[in-house]
C-alpha cells in the first residue's frame, strides 16, 4: 500500500470515520496577522452528498475494493472528499466514542448543524478572501500581472541588478511607498509563491470540473473563485507560454487519505517529515475480516453502505463543528495578537515620546546653561572692559602727570642753571672783588711800608 499516492486503497468493509483527523496549524507568537491563512474547505452542497449516498447504496460490496469504488470521483467533488478520513485510531476513538460501527444506525442531520455549516461557511470564505484584501496585496497583483514586469521577473538569464531577487526587493520597496507596508524581499517571494499556489490549485479545481455541467459547476467555479479571486488576471501571465519561463509552481504537499489540505508553504515545511502511511495504517480499523466473494450476503453490504452514508454525513458534521471551533480559537488567537501588537506599538510610541521628552528637557537644561553661561561671560567681559578702561584712564592721567613733571623739571633745570649763571657771575665778581682788594691791600701795605712804622696797626686796620 503506497502513502505517496492521492488514492488510498482500502481493505473491503472498511468504514469511515465519524471523527476526523484534524492537524490545526498552531500560529506562532511572532508570526505575522498578514500572512498567508490555511484556508478550510467548506461543506459540500446537499445535492451532492444526497447523490453520494445514493451512489454508494447501489455499488456492491464485493466488487468494491478501495473508497474510490464505492465513491467514485466522477460523483464526488474535491471538496467532498476530503471529508473521507480512515477509520479512527483508539486514541481518537477514546477522544470521540460517538464513532459508528457497521452494526450502528446513526440518525440524519438535524437542522442546527445545517445551520452551523452555512455560519461556518461564510466564516471559511471570508477568512479565504482576508489574504486577498490585506494592505499591499492589490499592489503586488497589478504589478505582477503586468507581462512586462513578469517577464522581468522571470527572465531565462538576468543580467546584474535585475535577478528575482534584486527584482523582488523593488517590488517589496514600491509596495512599501505606495501602501506604507514593511515588505521585505522574502515576504515578496512567499506570497507570490502562495499566489501561484492558489492559482493553480484553482485551475486544477477548473480543469477537473470541465464539461460537468449536470455535478453544479456553478458552484465549482464560486469555489474557484474563493480559492484565488484574481484568477482571471493571473491567467493572463501564468497561462500559456509565460509561465514556462516562470518557475515551477509550488506543490501542495503530500496528500493524506483524500484530504485537499490547502497549507502555506511553512505548514507543507512543517509536515514533510510526517510518515503518511504510518498515519493510515494506525487509522485504519478492520470491522470484520472479509470472506469470500461468493458468501456475501446483499443484506449485509447494504447495511455497511448504509452505515458508511451515515457516518459519512456525522463526519462532514463533527469535521465542520471542529474547522469552526478551530477556527474560531485560531481567530481569538490572532485578536490575541494583534491586541498585543497594538499594545507593543502603543508602549513603543510612549518609550519614543517619554525618550523625546527627555531629549528635549536635556536640551532645555542644556539651553538655560548656555544661556547662564554667556551672561556670566558677557558680565565678565563687561568688567573686564571697564577695568581696562579704568587702566587706560589712569595710563594717560599717568602720562599726562609724567609729562608735567617733565615740565616741572625742564623748568627747574632752567632755574638751576640760571641760579647756576647768577652763582657764577656772582663768584665771578667776588673773585674780582677779592682781586682789586688784594692788590688794593698789597697797595695799601706797600705805602704804610714806604712810610713807616709811626702809625700803629690797629688804626690801619681800623680804616
């Protein structure tokens, strides 16, 4: 038995499952709200599960070997089948004891799960269509259905500065100027490659429902256009000879058990290491080993499809309650996040406002201490001129009494050297004086000698 295959082959009597497997993708904490969602694959319309059950009531048992045979695909739609699970394992079968046997007569739907498949319907393709509508998304369409620029993109031998990469980093920054986004070149590359995805699993959807008019191709192609809504302008470069110069389109993943799992890329990533038959072989239960064709009884294979309709329709049922319920947690989860998103920012513009803040009080402080700081220079300088000005002042009163005493002096030189001059002419006369009274004593000695000693001294010195 082959895991790689889409067809599982199952054993005869093999019964599906009331409980499905289901593998919720856990987003992480840092994962970003505008990435590409895990779509989930809404209800198959009544018409076709009642043509289902029909079909399947009228094949035998003993011819049929595999669910493929008592379900054929030409009835069943893609979306229907993946509802078709294996037979649970003992743990899912302690986690849902609701699960039917053969022997076991469920009964029909009732009106509320119908109900709840519509709400959950609705709640599927609006989370579908939510990656088609996030900021940047209308940009990176028109831009790259453009043929000129998908040439570009996928150029055969690209020259320097026009590689996928350098290409995508434009793109990433004219999304960014034009809708404020923070794309970088690995965003860019993981959506156009789920864009590619989600074309191609819609052209697929397209080419096996062709010329099934009578099987509501109607809503085929409402569900094709759920799957990727700009289909019709994608067609215009991935269809036809463009998209062979383009690179090959990215895979779904292994397919497990019939089910047409739609995952991103990180998901098909995260469950490629998963052994898929493993996963079978552990979910599929025997009911009873089955004897030779030729003791078979009509009654009993019309039991087991019984049984298997009916379980069938409790598997879409607890398979919608579940996707709905996941869902829903997973839609609390990312309100979660985005209210811590909001929080974070919101701390984020405080910090920046109270670091703006801060900058512009050291700023203040730093202005008022200049401010301070060029008074006091400026009464500094202010005194200092003064004091030079006193400085100067005195210099020239200093000058000025320097020059008057040189004055003084000149003028008490003169008077010296005139009292000098008087002094001299005064000695000189003197001089002169005690000449003419010398010679006049020596006149006078030399007639009282030429007279005489008769007259006494006294007397002469007297006169």
């Amino acid at each position: 038995m082959s895991s790689n295959t889409h067809r599982q082959s199952f054993p005869d009597h093999a019964v599906i499952s009331s409980s499905p497997v289901v593998r919720p993708h856990q987003p992480s904490v840092h994962q970003s709200t505008d990435h590409c969602p895990q779509p989930l694959n809404p209800l198959p319309p009544p018409n076709v599960l009642h043509s289902v059950c029909q079909t399947s009531s009228t094949i035998p048992t003993s011819r049929a070997s595999s669910v493929n045979d008592i379900m054929p695909s030409r009835v069943l739609s893609p979306r229907a089948t993946q509802f078709i699970q294996p037979y649970p394992s003992h743990k899912q079968e302690q986690q849902h004891p609701q699960s039917l046997s053969p022997q076991q007569h469920q009964p029909p739907m009732q009106p509320e799960k119908q109900q709840s498949v519509g709400s959950s319907s609705d709640a599927i393709i609006d989370s579908r269509t939510q990656f088609w509508r996030n900021p940047g998304m209308k940009t990176l369409i028109d831009w790259y259905t453009d043929i000129d620029n998908y040439k570009r993109l996928h150029t055969v031998r690209p020259t320097a500065g026009n590689r996928p990469g350098d290409v995508r980093k434009e793109i990433a920054a004219f999304v960014n100027r034009t809708e404020g986004t923070s794309w970088t070149e690995a965003t860019v590359k993981a959506k156009l490659q789920y864009v590619k995805k989600r074309f191609m699993d819609a052209k697929d959807l397209k080419e096996r429902t062709a010329g099934k008019r009578n099987l509501g191709a109607a809503t085929f192609e409402g569900r094709a256009r759920d799957i990727c809504p700009v289909y019709e302008k994608l067609a215009r470069v991935l269809s036809g000879s463009l998209v062979s110069n383009g690179p090959p389109p990215v895979q779904a993943g292994p397919k497990r058990g019939f089910t047409f799992d739609e995952e991103t890329e990180e998901e098909i990533s995260d469950n490629d290491d998963e052994p898929a038959s493993s996963d079978m072989e552990a979910q599929v239960t025997k009911v009873a080993k089955p004897g030779p064709a030729k003791k078979r009884n009509k009654d009993g294979d019309l039991a087991v499809m019984v049984s298997t309709s009916d379980s069938f329709h409790q598997t879409v049922n607890q398979r919608m309650d579940t996707d709905t319920e996941e869902r829903v947690r997973l839609q609390e989860e990312r309100v979660k996040l985005q209210e811590e998103r909001v929080r974070l920012q919101e701390e984020r513009v405080r910090l920046q406002e109270d670091t703006l803040r801060m900058r512009e009080e050291a700023v203040r402080k730093l202005e008022k201490a200049v401010a301070e700081d060029r008074i006091f220079l400026k009464g500094q300088i202010e005194i200092m001129d003064r004091a030079r000005i006193l400085d100067r002042e005195t210099l020239d009163r200093e000058r000025e009494a320097i020059k008057v005493d040189k004055q003084e002096v000149k003028e008490l030189a003169k008077q010296l050297e005139t009292r000098r001059q008087q002094l001299e002419e005064r000695y000189e006369g003197m001089a002169s004086e005690n000449t003419r009274m010398r010679v006049e004593l020596a006149l006078f000695k030399q007639r009282e000698k030429n007279r005489g000693p008769k007259e006494p001294k006294d007397t002469l010195l007297t006169e």
